[in-house]
C-alpha cells in the first residue's frame, strides 16, 4: 500500500464519519424538537387537569406577597446603608411582627 492509497482511504473514511455525524446532528435536532413538543402537551394536559380540578368560583392567588415584596424591596433601595433585622423591616414597614410573619419574610429573603 503506497501513501497515495493511504491518503485515499483516510479521506474516504474522514467523508464517512463526518456524513455520519450530521446524520446524527439531524436526529439530534429532531429528537429535540419531538421532545419540546412533548413536553409541551404535556403541560397543557397538565393545565387542563388543574383547571377542572379548580372550583369554579377560584380566585386567582392575592397579589399581597408581590406587592409586600416590592415594599421590602423598596425599603432596601431607600435605605441602602441601613442594615435592617427583619422584625426591624417588619416594624419599619407596618407589618406584623408576630413569629410566623417574620418567619414568612424569612423565607422570602432567603
């Protein structure tokens, strides 16, 4: 086998791999794709289960703990050298400082 074979038959193999591995690009893609969309019904089942699972007269959650959040977040940006305990924020803000508020806003820090 002379080099010029060699070459040939590395340059044919080279071709074969590099055909095989956008073949398998392709699948990738595809297998992706199939995946998203699978997922996506899924959710919409899901959806659907809990929409027929709500009472009719459900309510939307309240937007209080967006609206406490904003608050707390406000006080931050307002006083952004103050160090603030939270039964202090909780004090600085109007809320309840009772253990399981406190706890809430915790939580909500964390």
């Amino acid at each position: 086998m002379n080099v010029s074979e060699l070459l040939r038959l590395l340059q044919a193999e080279h071709d074969e791999t590099a055909a095989r591995a956008d073949n398998l690009r392709e699948q990738i893609e595809q297998l992706t794709a199939a995946l998203a969309e699978a997922r996506l019904a899924e959710l919409v089942a899901t959806r659907k289960v809990i929409d027929g699972l709500a009472p009719p007269d459900h309510e939307p959650a309240s937007a209080e703990p967006a609206t406490v959040y904003q608050r707390i977040v406000t006080a931050f940006n307002e006083h952004p050298e103050k160090v603030f305990r939270v039964r202090d924020l909780h004090e600085h803000l109007g809320l309840p400082t009772d253990e399981p508020s406190i706890n809430v806003t915790r939580s909500r820090l964390g």
